[in-house]
C-alpha cells in the first residue's frame, strides 16, 4: 500500500475522531474505520501522527475541554467532562491536571481568553508579527438596514489593519483538503505546497470553477496545543458526493452562524487579524464562540491585488453570549 493511501485512511480516522470526540471510542471502532486490523492501526497510527492512539484522542477531548472552560465560563465543569467524552468527572479532573497541571476550576478563573494559556503553560504563542488588543471596535448601523449587524476594528498599534465584520448564517461546505499537522505561522511556501497540490488534483478533474471556495481549516488552538501537533486543512469547496483518494480527504465545513472579519493583510499580520477578531470585537459582540473550527477564506491571490495584500475572511464560529 503507497503512502498515500495510509495518510488517506489516518485523515479519516482524524476526522472521525473530531466529530465523535464526545463519545466512546475504540481500538476496533476506530481501525474500522481505517479499514485496516486492529493490530497494524495503532502502530501506523502512531508512526504518522506521533504519538500513540489512545493519547491522541486524550489530547484532543482535553483541547476542546480547555477551550470550552474558556468560552462557555458559566457551562458547568460535569457538564464539559461528560461532553469531552470523560466516563467520569473523576477521570477528566485527573486527566485534566495531568495535561494542564492544575485543576479545571483554577484553568477557567485564572484564563479569561485563550491568549493567556501560552503565559499560564510557559510557552509562546504560536502567532506572526506583534499582536495588539489596543483598538477601537465600532458597531455601525447601515442606512436604510436597521437590523443588520456590523462592526468596524481599527487596530491602534497597527495602523494598517483594519476590518468590517458581520454576521451570516451558512449551510454546510462540501470541500476536498490536504491536511497539514506540524507548524505553519508564518510558512508561505507549506500553504503554498499545500493548495498547489490541492488544484493540482482537482484541475483535471473540473472541480475548479469561478465559484470555487478556497479555504484553510484550523483545527487547533496554537495557544492550547504543542506547535508540532497543530492540524490544517487547505481545502477547496466542491460539489457534495465528491469523491475523494490518496492524499485527498473529503469533509463539510459546518453550517451556522459565523462572524466574518475582512481583513487585507501584509503575510506576517495574519497572527494580528486573529488576535483583534478574538479579543478585540469577540468581547464587545454580545456573541461568544461556538464548538465549530474557525476557517480562512482567501478571496483572490496576493498578485491580484494592487498592493499585493492578502485579502481574506477569517470565520468564526459564533452563538448569544451566556
């Protein structure tokens, strides 16, 4: 069996995993689903995503349990143990203290945003250029749409960056990828790599059109997970029952609710852009975030544009703020 082949079987895993992190999983289920025996999954399993089944699937509920301490401060901490796919709150606190080395009480009261784990952990932030929360977050009111929402960012230590948000409800995204799981901050040429592979297989195929949806997936928090273990999808929007081989995975992007920031970047601001979306409008919103990935979406390429910025939405999820 290629290569390829084994990373198309451990993308489905990876994917199966994220949308079932909430439930029991096993070794049986789980290779099955990989379409290989139990005995051989484990140790390809680890051999590509190093580090072992079990403790993969740990770290993910446990991310996703960190995030939404953080989120969701008034969900119930049982709550988010049982939701994380935790037999017991016995077993997800001492999990917990494991990972985070203090318990989920102290992890939510001492971080009230996810940019403060990297300080709380001891290690850097995964982000480009010097990220600032000092800014101006304005909400304005379109003439003659009285209902509709929209916010203007205006960064203060970054003249430059600014952005429109608004609000919008989707359906679901049919969409091919390639996944990525390593570092990325700041790596045009991986990106690059990445959807050049991507158009490469879907060119000859007439998946490429002027409707095509061009889009990056993050996965992972860079603040609550290790810079080699971070996950990316460089995905491209198809038509639904695409099919998909090799390298090339298949997935829906989740429909819903997204705040959308346009932004118009230099490459090494993208750190910035997040970091006013999450705290800079996030807190003034009266919106909080949702349980779905936050994605890229790059509207036309940097030589495109007359000063060669990126021109790209972020999205993310979003719900009422408790």
């Amino acid at each position: 069996m290629a290569e390829k082949d084994y990373i198309a079987r451990i993308n489905r895993v990876i994917d199966y995993i994220e949308e079932h992190k909430g439930e029991p999983l096993t070794l049986d289920e789980l290779a099955g689903v990989a379409h290989l025996s139990p005995f051989h999954f484990h140790r390809i399993f680890r051999a590509f995503m190093r580090e072992p089944l079990g403790k993969y699937v740990q770290r993910i509920r446990l991310n996703w349990a960190a995030a939404k301490l953080v989120n969701d401060p008034y969900v119930p901490i049982t709550r988010i143990a049982h939701d994380s796919g935790f037999a017991s709150s016995a077993s997800f606190a001492h999990a917990f203290k494991q990972q985070w080395g203090m318990s989920a009480k102290v992890f939510r009261t001492t971080n009230t945003t996810l940019r403060n784990v990297d300080q709380l952990i001891g290690k850097n932030p995964i982000t480009t250029g010097n990220p600032s929360v000092e800014g101006e977050v304005q909400l304005v009111v379109p003439s003659g749409v009285p209902f509709t929402q929209h916010w203007r960012i205006t960064m203060k230590q970054a003249a430059s960056l600014t952005a429109d948000v608004k609000i919008r409800d989707i359906d679901p995204i049919p969409v091919i990828y390639v996944r990525h799981v390593g570092p990325y901050a700041g790596d045009e040429q991986l990106f690059t790599r990445l959807f050049t592979k991507l158009y490469t297989w879907a060119g000859p195929r007439d998946l490429i059109s002027p409707d095509s949806q061009v889009i990056t997936i993050y996965h992972d928090s860079p603040e609550v997970v290790e810079e080699e273990k971070l996950r990316i999808s460089c995905c491209l929007s198809v038509p639904e029952g695409t099919k998909s081989e090799g390298e090339i995975g298949t997935m829906t992007v989740p429909g819903g609710r997204y705040a959308i920031a346009h932004f118009e970047l230099n490459p090494d601001q993208y750190g910035d852009a997040w970091m006013a979306v999450y705290a800079g409008w996030l807190p003034e919103s009266g919106y909080a975030c949702d349980d779905r990935p936050s994605f890229e979406r790059y509207l036309r390429s940097p030589e495109e544009h007359p000063e060669h910025k990126h021109d790209v939405e972020l999205w993310m999820p979003v719900k009422p703020a408790q």
